[in-house]
C-alpha cells in the first residue's frame, strides 16, 4: 500500500513550514504502507499539478495533504472541501483569486472518503487534542483539498483523499508578539503518523451507520 | 416581494430564543418587501416540514433562516449547507442523528445564492460586526440551510435562500457562568433588517467576478 | 454627594474612544448623585495631574475612571492597581515607561474600594455581561488607577475610587480586520450608569465578610 | 545554591496533575544548583504549612511554586500575589474562603523578585511559548504564592520566590469535550527547567531598570 503525503512549503516570509517539517520527520513505513513525502508550493494551480504528477507517478491507495491553520488548538482533519477560492492575502507567486470558482463544472463541495472520526479517536487516545473540522477555508488548503477530491472523482476514484489541518508550531508561536495556540512539531508528526494509522485501519466510508456517501 | 423569515424556539433550557425574538421584532415591511415571520421547532424534520408549508402558503421570493451559534462575536451569513447530520445532543423531541446524510439523493452541499459579502459589507458600514462564515456545523441550523437549498434546488427554483447564524443576546451571556461573546437583541435584530435590505439591493448571484454558480 | 468620572482621549490612531464617549452620554444626576464628567489624555502623568486638579475643584465623594480594553467581552471593574508600568506602544505624547514603578514610595499594589462584586451583580441583572478584572495591565489604564487610589490614600482617604475597563465599541469592531467582541456605546454607558448606582447604594467595604481592608 | 519547586496534587477528579508531573521530570540539578521537588496539597493552609517546613528543611536560596492555568496558551511566569481569596469551587478538603484576606496584617499584594522578564526570553528563546502574567487569581495559586512572598518578607528576606502557572498538559486537553489549548508535559517540564536555569543567571531585581522594589 502507497501513502503520499504532502506539505507546503514555506508561506508569508517564514523560513520553514511546520506543515512539511512535519511531513518530513513520518518514517517511511507506517504499518504495512510506504510513506511517500512530497513538498508542495503555496501557489494556486502548481500545488495541484505537483500532486497530480506525483499520484501519476507513486500510484498511492491514500493521498493526505497537511496544511497549517494558525491559531487552532488542535491536529483537525477536514470533513468538506468547497468549490470555492476567495484569497484575503496573494499566494507565494502573487496570486489572489477572490469570490471565484475553483472547477467551473465542479460541484459546490466534495466530502472526504478519510475516516475523519477514527482520525480523532486515534489521536486523542494517544493524548494528541484532535477535532473534525467542517471548514477548510477558502485559501491553498481548500483549494488543494477540493482539488484532490475532484481529481478523485474524475481520475481516481480507487483512491481515498483527504486534507489534515494542523496548528503554529510552539517554535513559531513562541516568537509571535500576540499569544497564540500551537503544538510541538513533533507531535504533529506523531498526530500525521497516528492519522494514516487510522486511515489504514478505518477503511470502511466515513457514513456509516446512517448512510453511504453514494 | 415577500420575504419568509424564520427563528428557532427556545431551546437547552432557555426561556427565549434570541434568534425569533430578533425576527420578531422585525418590521412588517422593509423597503418594497413584506415580511412574514415564523418561528419553527428546534426539531430535526418538523422545521423543515413547517419551512415548506409556509413557503407554499406565502409564495416568498427570499427565505431567510436565522439560528443562534453561541460564542460567535459577529453575524455571520452561512455560505454553505452540508449534506450531513451529527447531533452532539438531542433536539427538542429527543432525536439525535449521528454521522448521516440530510438527503440520500442530495449533492455534499449547496452554496447559498444569499449575497453574503453584500450582507456583511451592509452590516459592517451600520457598525454592526459581520463576518461570512463557512461553516453551519451539523445540527438543526445547518439541517435547516441544506434542507432549504435542496427544496430551491428542486421545487423552487425562482427563491434565494440562506441561512444567518446570530451570537448570544447580552441578557443570555450576563447569566452564563463563563465569559462569552454576545450582542443585544436590538442590534441583532438591526443586524437582520439590514441583511433584508442588502438581499434586496443585491439579487445578483455571489460568485460574481470570477464565475456563476450554475 | 459627587461623582467624578472620567474617560480617555482618542487613541491610537482612532477619532474616537468610547470610554469617553459612554461617560459623555450619562446623565448629569443619578439618583442623589451630581455626575462631574472628564475627558483625560492617553499620556502618563497629565492624566493624573488633570485628574487631581478635577478632585480639588469638584470635591466629589467617588471616582471612577474609564478605559478600554479592547478584546474583553465584559464591563470589568477592576479590583487591582499596581505600582508598575511597562509600556507595549508609546502614549499620545510619546512616553513609554519600561519595567519601572509608579510611585518610589508607594506600595507594590491598592485594592479599590468600590463595591466591585455588588457592581457585577447590578450590570448581569440588567443584562450586561460584567465580570470582576485582577489586573488593569501595565499601561495608562493601569497607571491612572494606582495613582487614584495613592492620591486616596495619602490625600484624599474619605474617596472611594477605581477603575471600569470597557470593551470595543461595536462600530470599532465592525471595522477591524479580525473578529474581536465588543459592546454597543449605549450599553456600556448603561453599564457606567449601573456601576454608579450599585456604588451608590453598596457603600460599604469590599472585603465583608473575612475582613476590612484597613 | 538549594533550589525548593512544588507542584499541587492531583485536583477535581484528575488522576494527576500535569504542576507536579512536570515538576517530578526535572533533573535532580541544574548547573550548580540542587532541585528539590515537593508536592503539595490544593488545600488552603495545608499547601503553605509544608512549604514552610520544607523551607526551614532545605534552606533553598530559590522557591518556584507551580501551578496549572487549564484554557491559557503560554508558560505564565506571575508578576504579583495579591492579599485576597474568592474561591469559586471548593479545594480537595471542602474549604472554600470567599472574599476574604489571606493575612490580616499582610499588604494588599507583594511582586514576585523573580527575573520574569529574563524568564520570558529564555523559554521563548528555546521554542517555548511564555507571557508574563499580571493575574495568579484568586484561589489556591494566588494563595500559595502570596504566602510565600508574605514568608520571604516576614521571615526569609534573603530567599527568591514566584509563582509559574503552566497550561493543560495535551493528554488532559485531548480529553476535555471543548477545544482549550495545552503543552505536552515535557516541554512543560523543560520549560520550568529553563525557568530555573534564568533564575539563577539573572540574580538582579526585576525592575531594573526604572526603580527597585525596597
């Protein structure tokens, strides 16, 4: 089994990324899967060919993108991704669509095929703060996760994909002049590793009992 | 025109629910528009099943939901319902769904057709904080939003409709044990006169520039 | 019997500071009370001088001082004043004391005399989130109140003084980038009117029962 | 150089508290100083009576109490103690003073003489996220910590003290059923480990420069 696992790189005059530096430190093997890392631009449009070439290349069963959200106490896997792009500062190239579409015969939103609720009981047994979040925002992240949802239903629909949020590395936070949540890098490491656990353990649909998503 | 637009009972408890007690102290007319008020149960199915009889009575061209989202410090216009329900308590007759789709045969989502960035700048500009929100959670409110999007979708195709989410009123915060965010009844209800307005000066649909909804 | 009160200047940039907008709007008498309103500057040491020279030509029995504290969701009369200032941004003259104390001669801290439980308790009961503060920072809010209750002690021991922080002006709010919580003006003055009220009719010390504070 | 730290016992139907979880991880010496760790009970009273005597035991140049802050963010080294008790839960014996002075004929508040600021650098300068703080409240921590200024005063002049409150250790917050922030206990632990190390680096009052405290 192939994980592909990505993480963006560093955004908004930062040095690094905690999201790849978390990506980065995941072992190569988690279980019975390889780990395949990958380092993404924060740019619209190339974040999602780099991903599209590296599913056609790594032929991945689970394909999990990691981005930070500042300011959020805990690791928040996404529920749903937005056919949506309303960007409050440009991207790393300048970029800053606003009030726009992202695929113009897409749907309004795609739900994930990840097991968002194992996700958080794996975490949070592992004393690791975890939540489902229902929103991820109408910058990069939604639209590398609505991006990948798409490719899913079009492309790819033996593949499971998802988005995974995670908070200010205490590093950053530290050196932020406004107190602001964060967690260890380390930990979000050991939050990812827990998550494809999950994943790989949960394969059933997210909806179940009470319905399938299809 | 006439305008439908609905706020929760009490619920949890409480002796008032600021959200109809906003809509109701609405004026009957606003600009060209009659406004009709109805309050509907804090009742997964019920609401909904009330929400369509008075849409068949009243004919509106514009439906407006109004909920509560305790700890919110601004208005905030729902830009999107979610085909799901996950209920962390039970409603006021004790149903409690959990991890299941509102509609077997609905899209994940719908978007609303709502001018919400019209909505918050008209707020805003009356000194009333506002802000768009991306998430109506996954309990009556966001049941209420996808239930309406989903009746537009296939009955009534001629009605924008959406969903507001209004913080706690004061006199409710000045009673809970723990500091939280809130707003006076009046200026909520302001807040929803205003949102009426901006939907009436701005029938165009949201995703303008950048691409249309259908 | 007189009540001085007074509010700061515009701050920061903004053309208003509804501290003492909300002073400005009470009325000249409550109940017995003549009120005695005062705008003071943003600046370490005119504010207290000001503020002396409005207690010799006006002889009131209470003073109470005004600030924002821009973030809080409550009115927090504050309970504390400490000899202290360590100035994050330069006042409105361009003074920024660092780490250093108020008064070499004085105590590290004085409790306020003014009836701060009984004071929450007018507020929540007429529907205005209040909470007791146990610190005013290290700022002009602060500054003002130690100095008050220094003059009191040394000077004046027959006043009873303290400090009320309030929080943003809805219409500030309304403006700012980030969602923060806030108060309509007309509520915080309501809320300095309860406050002068509850002053009025709860005369006695502040720490009964287990003990006085003298 | 002796160096006396606490941490309280487990509180509120915890199996641990993550104060003296933290505080047990510390080496047993920390360049020249020697650590002595003492757990206390969150008992009014009972917690200063075995400082006391451990005090006249240890002969510590150095004392740290440390505490838990559940919901702050940073490591919060306590800038003053304030001569006041408002206990809004009992403590693990059922006492539970409300409004009331901790001393008779204590001053209204004591600051602490520890290096707060210097503290503050140091953790953040090793990734950890740290703010000072101008509020210990009202219950036990702020009990503990005026007590042990009021010691120092009376009868140890020639010994350091302060309060540190640390956050939810993350296996706590994991568990809570609303997101609060937290800090894996290691890093708490290596935070106090940095705060004694500071201590003994920065010997000089804390308000220098701008004034000395005597």
């Amino acid at each position: 089994m192939n994980v592909l696992i990505t993480g963006f790189d560093p955004f908004g005059g930062e040095s690094i990324n905690p999201a790849y530096e978390a990506v980065k430190r995941l072992p190569d093997h988690i279980q019975t899967a390889n780990i395949i890392k990958l380092e993404i631009p924060t740019v619209f449009e190339e974040c999602t060919k780099l991903l599209d070439e590296a599913i056609q290349k790594n032929h991945p069963d689970l394909v999990i993108c990691v981005g930070q959200a500042g300011g959020r106490v805990n690791i928040t896997p996404e529920f749903v991704g937005i056919n949506y792009m309303d960007a409050r500062i440009p991207d790393n190239k300048g970029n800053q669509p606003l009030q726009s579409k992202i695929k113009e015969d897409g749907p309004d939103a795609y739900f994930t095929k990840l097991p968002v609720k194992a996700i958080c009981e794996e975490l949070k047994s592992s004393g690791i703060p975890a939540v489902i979040s229902y929103s991820a925002g109408t910058y990069v992240c939604n639209y590398v996760m609505y991006s990948l949802l798409y490719m899913i239903d079009r492309k790819y629909p033996h593949i499971r994909g998802g988005f995974i949020h995670v908070p200010y590395d205490t590093s950053q936070a530290a050196k932020l002049s406004s107190s602001t949540a964060s967690m260890p890098i380390d930990m979000i490491s050991l939050g990812l590793e827990k998550t494809i656990k999950a994943c790989i353990e949960h394969s059933e649909d997210i909806l179940i009992p009470g319905g399938t998503t299809h």
